[in-house]
C-alpha cells in the first residue's frame, strides 16, 4: 500500500533526542510552541553571521567549491534528500571544504556535543553526502561533522563521519518516520528537569512534573 513520505527537519532529531513525546505534541498534534527569547536570539545571530559572510562572499560552483585546497566556506546551505520513504530537509549553518575534507558545521551556543546535536549534524553529513557524492568522492574529500560554540567560533567537537554514524543515524530517522506515521507511540522523557523546562508540561499526559505536583 502507497504511504506518503514522511517529511523531517534535520534538526528534528535533536528534539527527539530531548523528547519524542515533546516532538509529537508539536508536529503531530500541531500544539504550538512559543519562540522564545533564546529562540529568537539564535535567528538573529544567524542572521546577522549570515550577512557577515554575504558581504565577501565571491560566488563559486559546487565543482570549484569541492576541487579546492585552500579553505573555501558556504552557509546557510539548503539540502534535501529522499529515501525510505523519508524526505529529509536541512539548512547546514556552515560547510567548508579544503584540501583535507570536507567539514559539516553547526554552530550552537552549546560547549558540549549532545547526542541529540551530534545526531542532528551526521543528518547534515547525510544531506551533503548525498547530494555531493560524486564531487566529494572524485575530490577524495573526508566528510567531518563539526559542531562550533555559535558565540566564541570555538570547535567544540569534531569527528570524521563514519558509517556507525550513519547506521545510527538511519535508526533514529527511521524511528521518528514510524512515531509521525502513527506505527509506534512516542517515548517521553524519563528526567523530570526536561519536563520543568518543557512547555507543554500543563498539557502533556505524561509530564513529570504534573505527577509531582499531584503527588504532593
Ligand atoms: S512534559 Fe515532559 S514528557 Fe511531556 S512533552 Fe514535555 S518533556 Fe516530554
């Protein structure tokens, strides 16, 4: 029987990894969220990192792009990607290429790679791979997953991608497509301070922070 693909943000797998339950709430139940002050902070760094870069940027083909040995870089990258019957989307902050690899940038105001994060940058691998796979491979390029502290530029952690990342990877995505598809229930959290930050937690059936409150 045909099914619809299941379309998924890239960074939708650093939610799930917060909570699936908190995911499904938002793009299953569609309950809104309210952007909030670090939110909207994060657009208008992006936004004006972006302009930044806009003002010297000298337009380059993806072939030049990948061919060169010194640093080149692009941001605000959109991809897409198709497959088992998931559409993958994602806008990579940053990608940069020289003469050694090819590095796949996320900048967030974070010192430290959660897996959720480190998830949502090997789903940015992916994109890239996919779209670029001949370039990447006739250059012989190593594709790297960076993530850099959106605030100081420092690298916070940097690691080759590999294919126990993409089978990983490939689990989560194939997970989130079965919660969104309705074939599996969403896991909530089990740490209660997810739910104390959460804004869903006066409406979600299973918010740890309800059941304290009535517990007491
Ligand atoms: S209240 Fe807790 S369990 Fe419910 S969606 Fe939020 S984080 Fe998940």
């Amino acid at each position: 029987m045909y099914q619809e693909p299941s379309i998924i943000g890239a960074s939708w797998l650093s939610e799930q990894s917060f909570c699936e339950q908190k995911l499904y709430l938002n793009k299953v139940k569609k309950i809104p969220l309210v952007a909030t002050f670090s939110m909207k902070k994060g657009s208008a760094v992006h936004e004006s990192k972006y302009e930044e870069f806009a003002k010297e940027a000298k337009p380059a083909t993806w072939e030049e792009f990948f061919a060169s040995d010194g640093l080149v870089v692009s941001r605000e990258v959109e991809l897409r990607h198709s497959g088992n019957n998931v559409i993958l989307l994602g806008r990579v902050d940053e990608v940069a290429c020289d003469k050694d690899g090819v590095y796949i940038i996320d900048d967030k105001p974070n010192d430290y790679a959660y897996i959720g994060i480190r998830k949502q940058i090997w789903a940015y691998c992916h994109l890239v791979e996919n779209n670029f796979k001949a370039l990447i491979e006739k250059n012989n390029k190593t594709v790297f997953a960076v993530l850099k502290n959106r605030d100081t530029g420092a690298v916070v952690w940097k690691e080759k991608y590999i294919g126990t990342h993409k089978e990983e990877l490939l689990i989560s995505l194939m997970r989130l497509r079965d919660v969104l598809t309705g074939k599996r229930q969403p896991e909530p959290t089990k740490n209660a301070n997810k739910c104390k930050v959460c804004q869903y937690n006066s409406v979600c059936e299973f918010s740890l922070v309800k059941e304290k409150a009535e517990q007491t």
